[in-house]
C-alpha cells in the first residue's frame, strides 16, 4: 500500500535498509532491490558481527517467538543461520 511504498521510498532515498516485521513491507522491499531485515536476522547478524553473544540467541529467539508471527519457513531459515554461526560455519568468517 501507500505506506510500504513510502517506507520502500525513504529507505531507498537514505540509503538505509528496511527494518520490520510486517511481511508485506519486507516483500515490498524485496520487489524494490532493497535490503530488508527482521528482527530474528537483526539478532543474527549482531551475532555474527561479535556485538552479541552467540550463547544469547537461543534466549532471545524463544523471546521473540512469543510474540512474532514468523512462517514456519522463516524460523528455519534463522535456525540454519544459527547452526552454521554456532558450528564454527563459514557465514561471517
């Protein structure tokens, strides 16, 4: 609608990703070439950086399960993103 359009247009404008957890916003931004994160990749991410444990995530996830309405498929693709982080795997090294 016209406010995921205005959102896609100011991130666009400031060179900024998309930060939400309204999936229609997130596809949005998709369909607009821009980068886009939820909050459970937000928490990845800082992980990987080294700005959050990795040991704190597991907490944080079922924090965030309690009330984020995440497809099946969304949580999976953060748990695989957390194996790998957590393995030692090759994402962020």
């Amino acid at each position: 609608g016209p406010t995921d359009q205005g959102v896609c247009q100011a991130a666009q404008t400031l060179g900024l990703p998309v930060l939400s957890e309204d999936g229609g916003l997130l596809r949005a931004a998709r369909r607009q070439n821009l980068g886009h994160y939820n909050a459970m990749m937000l928490i990845l991410a800082l992980c990987i950086q080294g700005n959050l444990p990795v040991d704190a995530y597991p907490a944080l996830r079922a924090r965030l399960l309690t009330f984020a309405r995440y497809r099946p498929e969304i949580v999976a693709v953060g748990d695989a993103v957390f194996a790998a982080i957590a393995g030692g795997g090759a994402i962020g090294r």
